[in-house]
C-alpha cells in the first residue's frame, strides 16, 4: 500500500504511519482497525455470495 503499513515484511510501525497521518497512534490504530474490519466484512459477505449491507 501507499504507506507501506500493510507491505509484507512492513515497511513503516504502527507510530510511523501515524506520523505521516498527523494524527496520535491510538487514532492510527483505531483508523486502521476500522478499515479491516470492513475489508473482512465485505470480503465474508461477497464469498458467501450476499452484497455488503451498508
């Protein structure tokens, strides 16, 4: 990705990305936890053959 939080092996913590974001890393965290669980619940529903609901 663009930041390199998700690269394999990670190329920017959890605190980098953060830093680049401007925002504190509970914010970051919170943000990123978001974003996977909408990315599972999405990817869940697709695989089971429904559209997300939202």
């Amino acid at each position: 990705m663009r930041y390199g939080y998700y690269d394999t092996p990670r190329r920017r913590t959890l605190s980098e990305l953060a830093v680049m974001l401007d925002v504190s890393p509970a914010a970051a965290s919170t943000m990123a936890h978001r974003a996977e669980e909408r990315i599972v619940k999405e990817f869940v529903q697709r695989a089971n053959g429904s559209l997300p609901s939202e």
